[in-house]
C-alpha cells in the first residue's frame, strides 16, 4: 500500500459519521446491508449518508452493487486488512521489543 492511499483511507475514516458507518458495515460482515438498513440502524438523513457513503466508495474502504431496486453495501474487507497491515508493518522496526 502506498503513503497516498493510506492516507486517504484514514482521512475517510477520519469523519465521525463516516466511521461510524464503516464498522456499522464491518460488523454486517460479508453480506452487507441496504442503504436503508444503514439510515435505520444509524438514523442518518438519507442524503447526509449518500454523501458520506460516496466517500468511504472513493477511499476503497466500501462497495455498492445494485440489487434490484435496493443499493446494497458492503466493507472492503481486503482494503481494510490492507491498511492495518500498513499500519503495523514497521512497528517497533527501530526498536527491538518484540511486538
């Protein structure tokens, strides 16, 4: 992963709403939820969440796919792992401590 992804990555995630949204997806899990499933459990105006969600599907960290009539979301699982493991990559590389 390079700085600049990184980098956008947390600033997405960098946003209350936005964060809150993210692991609100991550604990659905691979199945995801509806936009309305998301509005509900987070009771955010339908437009504030369609701002926010275009965000975390810029960033990578979220998906979209069009299920009929109904815009179902999901976490990047992958792109998530991608950016912890490059967050810990180097921990404790100038220190030996075992981590």
């Amino acid at each position: 992963m390079q700085h600049q992804h990184a980098a956008a990555a947390l600033e997405s995630l960098g946003n209350e709403t936005r964060l809150a949204i993210f692991r609100t997806l991550v604990r659905a899990g691979t199945s995801g939820l509806p936009v309305g499933g998301l509005k509900e459990k987070l009771g955010i105006p339908g437009s504030t969440l369609s701002h926010h969600l275009s965000q975390l599907v810029s960033a990578g960290l979220v998906s979209q796919a069009r299920e009929g009539r109904v815009l179902r979301c999901q976490a990047e699982f992958s792109a998530m792992n991608e950016l912890l493991g490059y967050l810990a990559d180097e921990c404790c590389a100038d220190e030996d401590c075992g981590c």
